[in-house]
C-alpha cells in the first residue's frame, strides 16, 4: 500500500484564500494590513524566501514594505530600523529574515521586535504565550504542521507523536503545538538513543533535522503519518526532504512531500499572522 500524499500547496492555497476574505473585509473598515519585511546582505535563499514572501502578501491583500539593506549594515542601525517600524501605526507585522550577518546579534534583534508586531512569533514573550497556551500569534512552520495534519482529516489528540529535531523555528514548537492538541509528544535529537526504536513507536513523525534520509523505511510503523520539514538538496542537486520519501511511503499512511509539502504552509501561515497583528493592536488601541 502507497501513502496518502498530502497536498501543501493545495491546503497552503486554501489558508490564503480564507486570509484574502479576511483581508478584504478589514480593507472595507478601513484597515490595510501591512507587513514590513527586513533582509540584511544578500544570502541568496533568504532573498528567495523573502520574494515569495512579498508575492504571497500580494495575492492575499497585504501592503508589504521591503527593507533591504546592505550586507555591512550595523547592529545600530538595524535596531534603529525596528523601532521606528515599532512604532508606525501603519505597520502591523515585522518580519527580520534569518540568518544575520554574523557581526549582527540575532538574539538582540528578534528581542527588539515589539511583541505585538513579531509575526515569526520568535519573540521570548510571544514563545513564552505559545507554551502557556495564550493566543495570539503562532510560529508559522510548526503551525502550518498542525494545518497540514488536521485538514487532512487526520486527529492528533491521544496519538504518539515523535519530533526529531529540536531547533527553536521548528523542532520545540512543533512538540509544544502537538502537545496543545493533546498528542503525547517524544522530542528526538542526535543524542537520542534507539532513535529506531522510539520512531517505530509513533502514530505521528515530524522530521526536522535538515538531514537527507534521517528517516527511513524500518523506522515507521505501518500506517503512521510523516511530516517531512527538511529541505536539502541530493547528489544531482535535486530538492529534497529529511526523509527517504520513495521507501517510507511504502509503509507510511500519510506523507508530505518536499517540494509541495511543509513549505507552501509557512508563508500561508506568515498570511494568517499578519492578519492576527491587525487584531491584536486593534485591541491594544
Ligand atoms: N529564516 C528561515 N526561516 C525563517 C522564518 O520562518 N522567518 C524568518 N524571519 N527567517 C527565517
């Protein structure tokens, strides 16, 4: 038996559609969701990311306004950059796109970010909300996850769900919002022993360790459902995802693909975020 593959630019597509009526409907109160998105220096993926990014605000109904600044710019300066858009009511989201250049404190400048305006939901008060389960904004790729998993009509409540991974973008979120869902959640790392064993164990696998064929076939209960965030290239520079997708879809139920899979979530949920912004300073006004 093949798995079901799960379609993430289809599902992708719908969240925006319903972030594009959402988006309308402020626009007839008067209100244009904005995002302003921030790249320093010129990493060719980021600037990749950032172009989707500002194409999707597009599509959806949101004014973005694009930052890009050269590769030498000072900490000083960037911080500078993000207070004033903290400050300009006309701006709702900040996104700063990752990585920095090294001269720049990453940790600082996602610090500097208003709480209010951080999209990314990197901010330690927003990630502090995500774990004592406030609303308000959630981290878009593990968000896109729960998207993916439950609008495929798959439940996580009860299920045993392995994380492999343990970044703060993915891997912990990821295990928070799976465990918000009611699912009995086992964090994995390259420490972890009998990795096999535990993943054999899991109705759900969420691999995200930007590692080619960190999962394979004999690691998989039948039937489980695997959600592949990697993306990585192989020996003939094809795309590809941390998992061993030809093999695992042997006996997996359900499987993503890379491409077409977690990554049309992130920026659908990057839509969505920019649209809880809105509310969340209508409130404070
Ligand atoms: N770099 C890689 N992924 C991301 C992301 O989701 N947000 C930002 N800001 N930078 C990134």
């Amino acid at each position: 038996m093949s798995a079901n593959i799960i379609d993430g630019k289809a599902i992708a597509g719908k969240i925006k559609e319903e972030a594009a009526e959402v988006a309308l409907q402020l626009k007839e109160q008067g209100i244009m969701p904005c995002l302003a998105v921030v790249l320093v220096g010129d990493n060719s993926a980021s600037k990749v990311y950032v172009n989707n990014k500002k194409k999707a605000c597009e599509a959806v109904g949101i004014d973005s306004i694009s930052y890009e600044m050269p590769e030498d710019l000072s900490e000083e300066e960037l911080l500078k950059l993000i207070d004033t858009l903290n400050k300009d009511e006309k701006v709702h989201g900040i996104l700063v796109q990752l990585p920095l250049p090294k001269h720049i404190n990453e940790t600082k400048v996602i610090m500097a970010i208003s709480p209010n305006k951080d999209v990314d939901c990197f901010h330690p008060q927003n990630v502090g909300a995500l774990h004592t389960g406030g609303q308000g904004f959630l981290p878009c790729t593990p968000a896109g996850i729960i998207e993916l998993i439950l609008r495929s009509g798959y439940s996580i409540s009860g299920k045993r769900c392995v994380v492999i991974g343990r970044s703060n973008i993915v891997g912990k979120p990821v295990a928070m919002l799976l465990l918000r869902e009611n699912g009995t959640v086992t964090i994995c790392h390259s420490k972890t022993k009998d990795l096999s064993e535990v993943c054999k164990q899991a109705d759900i696998i969420v691999v995200a360790t930007g590692k080619r064929n960190t999962l394979t076939k004999d690691m998989v209960k039948e039937g489980a459902i695997v959600i592949d965030v990697g993306m990585n290239r192989d020996e003939n520079g094809k795309l590809c995802g941390d998992v061993d997708y030809a093999e695992v879809s042997q006996v997996a139920g359900a499987i993503t693909p890379v491409p077409g899979g977690v990554g049309p979530m992130t920026i659908a949920m990057l839509m969505k975020n920019c649209l809880t912004a809105v509310t969340i300073q209508k409130i404070l006004k």
